[in-house]
C-alpha cells in the first residue's frame, strides 16, 4: 500500500511550489501530487532498463572501438545508477514525498542521457535526450517540459564538450551545437503535441469539473476531429443524456419525496388506527377473557346450584311424602281425637249415672244404717225384755225354768242380732263413708269428664285446624316441589346454556386473540412500513437534494422549481 508523505509546505498562492508546479489551489495541489507520484514510479521502473540499455550499448561500443571508457568505469557508473535508483526506490515506497523531486528525478534522466553522450560523443545521441524530455512532458505538462528541453541541450553541449576535453575530439563544439538547436526545435515540436493535447484535456477535465459539480448545461468545444475531439463530442452527447435524466430524475424525485410524505403520513395515520384498533381487540380479549372466566364461574355456580335445587327438589318430594303421611297421620289423629271425645262424652255420661245410682245407694245406705239402728234397739230391748224374762223365771223358780233357757236363748240372740246391727252398722258407716268418697269421686270425675268432653272438643277442633294447615303445608311442599322440579330443570338448562356461552366466549377470546396477534403483526407490519415510508421519504430528500447539485441551465439563467404532480390523498 503507497503511503504519501505531504510536504509541510501547502500550495498557497504565491508559494514556490504552486508558481513552479502551477497549482491554482489545495485540490489542484492533491491532483499534482498523485500525478507525481504515478511519474515517479513509471521512471523508476523505466530507469531500470535504461542503465541496463546503456550498460550493454556502451560496452558493445567499447567492443567495437566507438567508445573509449574503459569497461569498468561503464560498470562503476552503471552501478552507481542502479542503487542510486534503488534508493529512489525506497523513498518513494517509504511514501516521502517533495514537490520538487519530479524535477530531481528528470536531472537524474538528463544525467544518464548524458554519461551515454560523454561515452560516444555527439551525434545522434542526441536522439536519446527525448527519452527524457518526452516522458515528463507527457505526464507532467509544459513546466516540466520546458525546463527538461533546456536542461537537455545545456547537458548535451557539456557532455560534448566534456568527450571533447576527454578523448581529444575537436572541432565537434560547432556540430554539437548545431546539434543541439536542431534538438531544441524537435523537442520543442515534440513537446508541443503532448502539450496542447493535455491542455485540451484539461479544458476537458475542466468542464467535465463543472460537470461534476452539477452544472449539466457545460458543454467541450469539440472542435478538432481527431479522438480526444469525437470523445468531447461523446462527452457532450451523455451531457445531453444525463442533463435529460436529470430532469427526469428532479422532477420524479420531486413527485416520489411528496408520494413518500403523503405515504408516510397515511402510514402513520393508518399505524395509529392500527394500535387504536390493536387495543380495542386487546381490550375485547381482556373483556372477553373476563366474561369468560365469570361465565365458567356462572356456569359452576349455577352447576351447584342445579345440585342444590335437584336436592332441594329430592327433599321437597321427601317432605311432600312426609306432608302426606302427616296429613293422614293428622287424619287418623283428628278421628281418634273425636272418638275419644264421644267415648269421654258416653263415659261423662256413664260417670253421671254412676253418679245418679251412687248418690242413691247413699240414701239406700242411710235407710239400711236406720234399719240396723232399729234391729240394734230392737235387740236391746229383746236383751232387756229377757233379762226380765230370766228374772221373772227365776222367781217362778220351777216354773220358770223352760222360760228362763228361752230366755236364755232369746237373750243370747239379742246379744247376737246386737252385735249383728252394731257390725251391720259398721259396715253400714263404711259402705256410706266408701259411698260418699264414691259419690265425691264421681262429682270430681265428672266434672272432669266434663272438662275433658271440652279439652277433646277443642282439641277436635285444633286437630281440625292443625289437619287444614298441614293441608296447606302439603300443598305448598308440593307446589315448591313443583317450583323445585322447574328450578333444577331450568338450572340445568341455564348451566347448558351457560358453557355454551363460555364456549363462545373462549371461541370469541380466541378470536380476539388472533385479531390482536393480527393486528399487532399489522401494526408491526404498519411500523415496518411507516418506517420503510420515512425511509422513502429521507432517501427521496437525500435525492432531491443530492440531484439538486445538478442544474441542466446556465448559470446566467434563473432555476426554479418543476412543478410536481401531487396525487390527492386516499
């Protein structure tokens, strides 16, 4: 890789280096420079079969008696020109770099011509000179040139004067200088063609600078025929070309810088409906997911509350079955209830007469007590009349003795029929006390007949009301049987159609999953785009205002803007 070393020295105006080289300014400069460096690597390698040229033809002159240089001193000098331009070599591969080193390396040429003039005297090898003259002046320009012309014949006269003083010639200055004039005028015809020609070319380069600078309506003067003029011509037709182009390209850029604005506008537009509707359809998964989850949750309440109704339903057709058994239950109750209450009415009844007779046999008893009463006193009397009768027996001593045992026996059956009436009489008084409890049992019985007779009646009574209410109550637990048969079918139907509905309520979340993930591939697709757009639209202005650089008028006319076609926006 060739590094290049400046010279400190910058080519300003005035400088030595821009009024010796011709540098108008830095960029003029730069261009030099790199022509140098391109004009030092074709000498060196040029000079290398130069010295070996010169080398061989010396020695073939020695060989032949032209030349009187020993051989020797043709190596040695050859030599010295060999590393000389091998250090020439590494300098310039180092990348040191002086402006006026084109002019050392041209004396260099000069000085080898020479050596070869000094071997051979003059002569043709004057020829030889243009080897360095024509080089430089076709890389290098009329300064170069001019200055190698000069110094050319002023080497070719002191390389013939120094043969001369050398190997005895004389009478050869004359010649030589002859010579020498005729070199000069070749040269400097020589020197011409490269020159006008570069400077054809750089009129050239300079108005395909213009060119370069945009300014499309420069045009070469194509004046001459010959192929730099058919390349001018062909320049100026791709000028045309170009400046064609150019005006076609201005004025699409134009027309694609506004397309891309109004696309970008309408992509962002559309990105920003896009996220608008991205959280919308999110927002709807979200809702939707929701509902989903509450219609789940729905639907295993109302699965728990079908189980509760369906078991509510199986207690109330237990109960409904419980309320009939009651009912009949109640039935049976009310109807033993009013058996029992004519049975306690027949045995109030019952308990009266019993009552009516006890109260009789009371009186019975009194009657039987006066009765013993008077058996009693009739047995006192009896005991008293045959106490008399034993004491009248006794006085009748004899005669008294079978009415004393009579007596006797009547006294001891008055003692009898006494003690007979007084236990009569005792049990006369415990059968009236037993009769008295009797009856006052059977007044308190009855009275509590009585009161029963009106329990049972009300009690009847209750049990005919308690027999309507559970009536009631059967029928309300069959009509909430009825309800809970409904209910738990109506359930059940409600859980069906409620996992109906979290089915499409998860079908619905999916789907508005999937329209989110869409429209959020969209809106990606829409950022994409949006920046794809704004990308359109910055390269369209990078080429709007790279093309406009390049005017296809003249300078002295005014530019204006080409219309642009703008489409209407959708």
């Amino acid at each position: 890789m060739l590094l290049v070393t400046f010279s400190s020295t910058r080519p300003g105006q005035g400088s030595l280096a821009s009024r010796m080289r011709g540098w108008k300014d830095d960029a003029a400069g730069l261009e030099q420079r790199l022509k140098d460096l391109e004009t030092i690597a074709r000498s060196l390698r040029r000079r290398w079969w130069l010295v070996g040229f010169g080398l061989a033809l010396g020695i073939i002159g020695w060989g032949f008696g032209v030349v009187h240089a020993r051989p020797g001193t043709m190596v040695l000098l050859a030599g010295g020109g060999l590393i000389l331009n091998a250090l020439l070599g590494i300098i310039n591969e180092r990348g040191w770099y002086r402006w006026w080193l084109i002019y050392a390396l041209a004396l260099l040429d000069v000085l080898l011509v020479a050596v070869l003039v000094v071997w051979f005297g003059h002569g043709g090898f004057v020829v030889a000179f243009l080897i360095a003259v024509l080089p430089y002046a076709f890389d290098q320009g009329h300064t170069v040139g001019n200055f190698l012309v000069l110094t050319a014949a002023l080497a070719y006269l002191g390389a013939s004067y120094l043969h001369d003083m050398l190997y005895g010639d004389s009478g050869g200055l004359t010649a030589a200088g002859l010579e020498t004039v005729g070199f000069i005028t070749v040269a400097w015809a020589l020197k011409q063609i490269p020159a006008v020609l570069i400077q054809r070319i750089r009129q050239t380069r300079d108005v395909m600078g213009e060119a370069e600078r945009g300014y499309l309506a420069v045009r070469a003067a194509a004046e001459e025929s010959d192929e730099l003029g058919f390349l001018e011509k062909s320049f100026n037709r791709m000028l045309e070309e170009i400046g064609t182009t150019i005006s076609t390209v201005q004025r699409e850029a134009d027309e694609v810088a506004a397309f891309s604005e109004q696309l970008a506008a309408s992509a962002e537009q559309l990105h920003a409906t896009s996220e608008t509707v991205t959280h919308t359809a999110q927002k709807l998964a979200r809702d939707l997911a929701k509902q989903r989850e509450l219609a789940e949750a729905a639907r295993g309440e109302s699965a728990k509350a079908a189980d509760q109704a369906e078991s509510l339903r199986v207690r109330a057709e237990l109960m409904q079955v419980d309320a009939a058994r009651l009912v009949a239950a109640a039935q049976r109750g009310r109807e033993r209830v009013a058996r029992a209450s004519q049975t306690l009415r027949a045995v109030g009844d019952e308990v009266r007469a019993t009552a009516s007779t006890v109260a009789g046999l009371s009186g019975m008893s009194e009657r039987i007590g006066g009765f013993a009463q008077t058996i009693a006193r009739i047995a006192r009397q009896t005991h008293l009349l045959a106490l008399n009768a034993a004491i009248e027996a006794a006085r009748a001593e004899e005669h008294g003795e079978g009415f004393a045992v009579v007596a006797d026996e009547v006294r001891s059956l008055a003692a009898e029929a006494g003690k007979s009436a007084r236990e009569v009489a005792e049990l006369v008084s415990e059968l009236r006390a037993g009769i008295d409890a009797a009856a006052r049992a059977m007044q308190s019985g009855e009275a509590q007949v009585r009161d029963i007779g009106a329990v049972a009646a009300e009690a009847d009574g209750a049990l005919q009301e308690l027999h309507q209410g559970i009536e009631l109550v059967g029928d309300l637990v069959n009509a909430t049987a009825e309800v809970s048969r409904g209910q738990a079918q109506r359930l059940a139907e409600l859980a069906q159609s409620l996992q109906q509905v979290a089915a499409i309520s998860s079908g619905s979340s999916q789907s508005a999953d999937g329209a989110a993930a869409a429209t959020q591939t969209q809106i990606t697709s829409m950022g994409d785009l949006t920046a794809t757009s704004q990308q359109l639209a910055q390269l369209a202005e990078r080429l709007r205002a790279s093309i406009a650089r390049f005017s296809v008028l003249r300078r002295e006319e005014t530019t204006r803007e080409p219309p642009v076609t703008r489409a209407a926006a959708d």
